[in-house]
C-alpha cells in the first residue's frame, strides 16, 4: 500500500507538534508549581505556532502544518497564562509576612 502526500511529516507537520510539544511541556511545568518554566515553555511553543502560521501557504490538509500551528499557538498561550498567575501566586504568598 502506497501513501500519498497527505500522510507524509513534512516539515511545518514536524514544527507543528514540536511547537504542540514544547507548550504542553509548559503546562505539565505547573504541576510543579514551576511558573516561570511555564511561562518559558508557554513562550517558545506559541513562537513557533505564530511561525509556522505565518509561514504556511495553505490551509487545513495541505501540508504545512497549519492547524498544528494553531494548536501550539493556544497550548502556548495558556501555558503563558497559566504561568503568569502560578508565578504572580508565588510572589504573594513569599511577600506575606509568616509566609
């Protein structure tokens, strides 16, 4: 059986899920209680999404990995999000007095 094309990693399918990967990585930072990993994390992973967006030269099912770009694009953010309130937590109860 052949495969065709559409089934083949190309390279903005390969950024696509290392961009997916990365901010995935930033969210599992926050089980930790690890805010800035999170927000590094977060940070990387929506770079590469906004990248491979901007880069890709078509939509949905052409190859360019648009869609993961997308996804990493959001798994980012929310890690960035997600990062900055673990983080500004941390800061708070580190500055109450006893605390």
């Amino acid at each position: 059986m052949v495969l065709s094309a559409a089934y083949e990693m190309t390279a903005g399918r390969a950024w696509s899920l290392v961009g997916i990967v990365v901010g995935a990585l930033g969210l599992l930072a926050l089980t930790r209680r690890k805010g800035t990993w999170a927000l590094a994390l977060g940070a990387v992973g929506a770079v590469i999404g906004v990248a491979v967006v901007l880069m890709a030269e078509g939509g949905p099912g052409t190859g360019y990995g648009i869609v993961g770009g997308w996804v990493s694009l959001v798994v980012g953010a929310v890690a960035v999000v997600l990062g900055g309130v673990v983080t500004r937590r941390g800061a708070r109860a580190a500055a109450r007095p006893g605390g």
